[in-house]
C-alpha cells in the first residue's frame, strides 16, 4: 500500500520529487501560498483531483483524508542567520510551524518530515527547538533529527539544512538517521586538457552541470566560484538562496557563480589569495562581465570571466530535472523568481535518501490507530 502524504509549504516540491523518486509514496494534496511557487508545482506535477490549500492557517483537517505523511519545509527565514532570526517572534513566518502540529494532533499521521536552517537549533539559546520538540512530544511523537549537506547525495551544492523526523510508536524511533549518504569523493580528473575537453571519473563530484545533464550532477570542466569580494574557487557550490541572481554580493562566499578561464594556466604558490579585479555585476548568462585571477587550492592560478549561475543550473542544483525546470519556465515565469524558487527548495536527493528508508520502514511495521507496531 502507498505510503500517503501531504505536502505542506510545498514550494517547487523537493518534498513530492523525492519521495515519487522513490517509489511506493503518494500525494494526496499540497499548500502553497506563493502563486508563483504553486504556478510552478502544478505545472511540473499537474496534481489533478487533489485537494489544494493556499493558506495552512485556513486548513480545516477535516478536509483531508487519512495520511501516512506530512512533509513540511516551514518558512526558515525566521530562524537564518542571513535573516533577523525572529523565530516564532514573527507572526508570518516563525509560527507556521504551530500549523503542522495543529494538522498533525488531528489527523495523527504515522510520521511527520520536516526540513529547516541549522540555525533553528541554536535560535534563542536552544529554546525555540525546544518548543518545536516538547510540542511534539506532548503529540505523542518520537523524534530524531540530524543536519545532512546535499553535497553528500549527489549534487555538488554546500547546503546544510536540519531534517526532523517525527514517528509514532517507540519501534520506529532512531531508524532513519544518519542516512547512507553518498559522502561523495571530490573531483577526479581522468582526463586532462583545456575546458570542455576534460573527462572527470563519475564516482566523484561534479564542479557543476552541462547543458545537457538533466539534474542531479551531470559532468563538465567549469568551476565554481565565489560571487562575493576575496573570491574562492569551490568544488562546490555555495548554498543556493532566494536571491542567487544578485550578481556580485557583499557578504564573503554567500553564493556562487562560474568561472569561465580565457588564459592558460599557470603554477603559483598555495594559498595565494584570489582578488577581484574589477566588481561590476555580471547582467546577463552569455556576457561574462567580471575578470578575475584567483587561485584554487591546488595553487594553480586561472584567469578568466565570472558568469552567474543560470536558472536551470540552479535547479539542477537542488536535485531538479530540466524536464521539470523547463515545465515551470514554460508558464512565463521570469527569472528571477525561477531563481527564488530554487534557493527556497528543497534539495531532491536528501529526501529521496530520507524516503528509502520511511518506505523501509513502513514495509516492515504496520499502521494502527493508536501508533505503529512491529510485524516482527
């Protein structure tokens, strides 16, 4: 039997792509309350005869049907330290998450999963985290949680998040983490020579994706760059936010861009620092404005341009397909929301990750009323 789940704060829904990745896992509905975000989800997954809310506050659960699942990416602005860190102080944003747990004491699902900043654990000295676990506890729920970085499941992208994962019934507590992540190797070159001519070993990371990859890393000869004063060549993006088409940024390695080498290489000591040479913002994909000498940390020098980070290749970043990503552009979407989009995702492959394992959990225990017991 499928594993039913709703999908709250869906987003561009990370939480749907994961878990349909997987298999066994089915969508009864969703709630969104950005039009845009939703013009977006119902393009990509045309969710017909589901059940829609815009507002979680106006949710009535008896509305809904019986559910396995809820997952919920509430609104994590209030709890980041890019942000002011209002936690539930903000009334739009921080107390969101009272919604899961008002929909969850009704419809008392198998298990909640929930993905927030790490910054929601040291918010307020520990005691918004607090609030969030006593709550659930007082539920009824048994809960694990655990920081991953989708860097280890696939796609070359540093972004730290706080998974919870809450469940009913003591057999089922401390199953999922830590993941069986990739914990991917770095870069292998197996090929040398000038880029786009470069062959990497595909057990390793990607720098980023070519036009043709589809999602979740494909394979290509360009770096990754820091779009901010004292760039840092990174086998890695930097984290993928809501404003990723900033262009040049002021706060050191916030986010990343690509850099494409118009010279020829040449050996310099470790640790030289890179330097900007010019900082005017880079406008447009195909006009690389911003010239550069920096280092990586091989000590090899590259001189070059800086281009930002295309839409597609920031969702490619999160784990998305170009099928989904063109579906979602398809609609008119500009893109600067297309990249807000993505930076306010949910990465795709930390959830698959997390999905394999409800789905194997759920294959060996059994749903009552009252919790979940053991078959064995």
């Amino acid at each position: 039997m499928a594993i039913r789940f709703f999908d709250m704060f869906a987003g561009i829904g990370g939480f749907r792509s994961g878990l349909i990745s997987v298999g066994g896992f089915e969508c009864i509905g969703h709630c969104e309350i950005d039009k845009y975000a939703n013009q977006a989800y119902n393009a990509i997954y045309e969710p017909k005869g589901e059940l829609y809310f815009e507002d979680a506050r106006t949710i009535a659960p008896n509305d809904l049907p019986e559910l396995d699942l809820i997952c919920a990416g509430f609104p994590c602005q209030s709890f980041s330290v890019a942000g002011k860190r209002l936690g539930f102080a903000d009334d739009t944003r921080g107390t969101l998450f009272f919604e899961v747990a008002r929909i969850a004491e009704a419809k008392r699902p198998a298990f909640l999963l929930l993905e927030n900043v790490p910054g929601l654990l040291s918010h307020d000295g520990g005691r918004t985290f607090k609030t969030i676990l006593s709550m659930l506890v007082e539920l009824g729920y048994h809960l694990e949680w655990c920081v991953h970085n989708s860097a280890h499941f696939g796609v070359p992208q540093q972004r730290r998040r706080l998974y919870i994962v809450a469940s009913l019934g003591t057999e089922c507590a401390g199953r999922i983490f830590p993941l069986r992540s990739g914990n991917a190797e770095n870069l292998k070159e197996l090929i040398p020579g000038p880029q786009g001519q470069r062959v990497y070993d595909p057990s390793g990371v990607a720098c980023t994706q070519c036009a043709g990859s589809g999602g979740w890393g494909g394979k290509t000869g360009l770096y990754f760059i820091d779009m901010n004063p004292d760039p840092i060549i990174t086998d890695h993006a930097r984290c993928i936010t809501a404003r990723q088409d900033s262009g040049i940024g002021n706060h050191r390695r916030e986010h990343s861009g690509v850099l494409v080498e118009n010279h020829p290489r040449a050996i310099l000591a470790p640790g030289r620092e890179a330097v900007h040479q010019q900082g005017r913002r880079v406008k447009e994909t195909n006009e690389p404005m911003v010239t550069l000498t920096a280092t990586d940390r091989h000590g090899v020098v590259h001189h070059g341009r800086v281009r930002r980070l295309t839409p597609l290749e920031c969702w490619r970043l999160q784990g998305f397909t170009d099928e989904q990503f063109h579906k979602a552009q398809a609609t008119g979407l500009k893109d600067g929301r297309l990249y807000k989009m993505a930076g306010n995702a949910v990465s795709v492959p930390v959830i698959a990750a997390i999905g394999q394992r409800l789905k194997e959990i759920h294959e060996k225990y059994m749903t009552r009323k009252d919790g979940i017991r053991c078959d064995e």
